[in-house]
C-alpha cells in the first residue's frame, strides 16, 4: 500500500481500527502519533498525511496536507471480454495500475456466459480492486469502468467517441489466431488508442468481421496462448510502448 487513499466521504472521520489502511499504518509501517504518510483523495489531490492522535480503541485521526494533483490516466482504453471471475480482479487491479483510463467488460460469442454474473461487479469488489491498483501507483484516479452485454452493444455504442481527445483514437483488436499483423511492428502513435481483447476463447470468425468493420486493425501479440490477464497486460504494456507512455 504506497498511499492512504480516503473516499470524500470519509474526510474529517477517524480511519477504524480494524480498516486494512489502520492496520498497514501501525502494523506494517509501524506509524505512531505525530508520524507522516503519503496521502491522497479518490479523484482528488495527494500529498502527506499525520497521525494526530489513536484513539482508545484503535482508530486514527488524522491530518491532510494535499497539494498535489495525480497525474493523468494515459489515453488508451481497454475493453476485455469477460474474464473468468478469479481473474477479473487481478485483471482490474493490474489496469488500474498500469494507468488505463478506461476499461469496458463485454461479453463475446466465445465467452462463458455464467462469468457475467460474477458478485465483483455488485458487491464493491471491482471498485476496491480499481483502487488497490491506483494505490500501488501513488494514484487518486481510477479507471471509468462499463458494462456491454456483447461485443456488437459496444461496437455500436463507441464509447471512445464520448471521451474527450484531441484527435481520433487508433482501434486496434489483439488476434493471435488470424491477425492482419504484428503489434510490435506497429509504428508510434501519436495520439490515444483503444484496444480491445478478446475472452479466453479469442474472437469468433464474425466477431473479427465486426471489428473490421468498425475499423479495428487485428493484430497478433505473439504465437502462444496466452491467459486473458496475462494477454490484457502484454497487450496493454505494448500498447503503452507505441503511444509513448513507457518513458
């Protein structure tokens, strides 16, 4: 946990005793009253924290000096079909972590159906995974998350049309079965990208004709096959590579 990360609503409350960040505070990093912390707002400024007093059962209070804005997310949006429910918070942390702006969850032809109905999406579990991934990151910002019952629900709606950008995103479709080329031979992009990857399965044959159609290059991130966590992160570090965003 690289930084205490507060929701506004609980601004000015005491952290409880038994949170996870009161517990990574004194057990971990051994913090005691009059102790600094490197602090920040889910979608707001970061700075430094201060251990102003531990109450008798265990809470904190503390102080905020915020006066740093994060930075921005990185102009790429991801869209994956639907993973298997053990991956998909992996899969959401390591996005959020890697500074994706946005990530769409769709369903697709080859996809198991049953992996929709995953109580992560319900329960608060892919906001805590959002955040934990920001956290890492020493980020206040999370990546916007959306739902498509199919592929063709999000062709149709081109979210990336709705995102501010100074100029069209590049569609790309990663296709290690029938690719029309390699993502590592792709030239540098100057400017935002969406990338779209498909569920463990891949893309069925009018699943690639549709993206195609909505003008989506289909291209390869390797011969082997690969997990949809592992695919979206080498997918997604390749993707950063060619919009230069990796330095």
């Amino acid at each position: 946990m690289n930084l205490i990360l507060l929701e506004p609503n609980e601004l000015g409350k005491p952290i409880p005793r038994r949170d996870e960040r009161t517990i990574h505070l004194l057990k971990v990093l051994h913090k005691k009253v009059g102790d600094t912390f490197d602090a920040g707002v889910l979608g707001g400024q970061r700075g430094m924290g201060c251990i102003e007093k531990i109450n008798i059962e265990g809470s904190i209070v503390y102080s905020l000096r915020l006066t740093e804005d994060s930075p921005p997310r990185l102009p790429l949006r991801v869209a994956v079909g639907f993973p298997r429910p053990i991956q998909l918070r992996r899969l959401l942390r390591d996005l959020s972590n890697l500074g994706v702006a946005a990530i769409d969850l769709m369903g697709t032809e080859l996809g198991e159906k049953s992996y929709r109905d995953t109580n992560l999406l319900s329960d608060g579990g892919a906001k805590a995974a959002l955040i934990e991934g920001a956290v890492q990151s020493r980020d206040t910002i999370i990546p916007v998350l959306s739902l498509f019952p199919t592929l063709e629900d999000w062709l149709r709606e081109r979210p990336w049309d709705k995102a501010a950008a100074c100029q069209p995103p590049v569609l790309v479709a990663a296709d290690n079965v029938r690719p029309e080329g390699a993502m590592a031979r792709l030239g540098s992009i100057p400017g935002p990208m969406v990338l779209a990857i498909g569920s463990e399965r891949g893309w069925s044959d009018g699943e690639r004709d549709s993206l195609e159609n909505a003008g989506f290059l289909r291209l390869s991130i390797g011969e082997r096959a690969l997990r949809t966590e592992t695919a979206c992160v080498a997918a997604v570090t390749l993707a950063l590579e060619k919009i230069g965003e990796l330095g």
